[in-house]
C-alpha cells in the first residue's frame, strides 16, 4: 500500500494537502481506506474536526463526489461502534 509523509513547517497546510491526496487516491485510483497517524491529542483532535463536514475548515470542501458522500471518518474514540459496522459498501474510510 502507498505510504505518504508530510514533513513541513507549520501551518502551511499539511492538513488540506493530506485531504487533497486522500480526494485523489479514491478518485483517481479508486483507494478507500485511509490511516492518518496523529502525533498528539491536540493534533488528533484537530484533525478529527478538520475531517468533520461542515466545520470552518473541512479538508474536502469543494469536492463534488464528497459532498453527497462525505467519507465516515474513524476514530479512536468510535472506533469500538463504527469500525466493525462498516462494510465495503461505504466508499471511502479515513482511520484516524
């Protein structure tokens, strides 16, 4: 499987490049499972509202086919009630 790594300074938009990469992969390659690694709480927290629909900077605003189906973003805290309930019929994943 394709491992990235971003390493660049803050704030410069690490976050939305991730977004971009994962939008390209599941369009252009039809990839739909998604592993984000978080290094910290406060990382993993944003990141977690970064991927939630409709927040100030959804990392997939603009992107036609994930606005009617936005990807079911998994997470350590719902890992335990979402993550066995999925099935291949959801078209895209992202594990944080």
């Amino acid at each position: 499987f394709p491992s990235l790594c971003f390493a660049l300074a803050t704030g410069v938009g690490k976050t939305r490049l991730m977004g971009a990469f994962i939008s390209y992969l599941h369009q252009a390659h039809g990839i739909n499972n998604f592993f984000v690694l978080a290094p910290n709480l406060t990382i993993y927290k944003k990141l977690i509202a970064d991927f939630t629909p409709g927040t100030s900077k959804y990392v997939f605003k603009g992107i036609a086919s994930f606005a009617t189906e936005p990807p079911e973003v998994i997470t350590g805290d719902n890992y335990e009630s979402r993550g066995p309930m999925l099935s291949d019929l959801v078209k895209c994943k992202v594990n944080i």
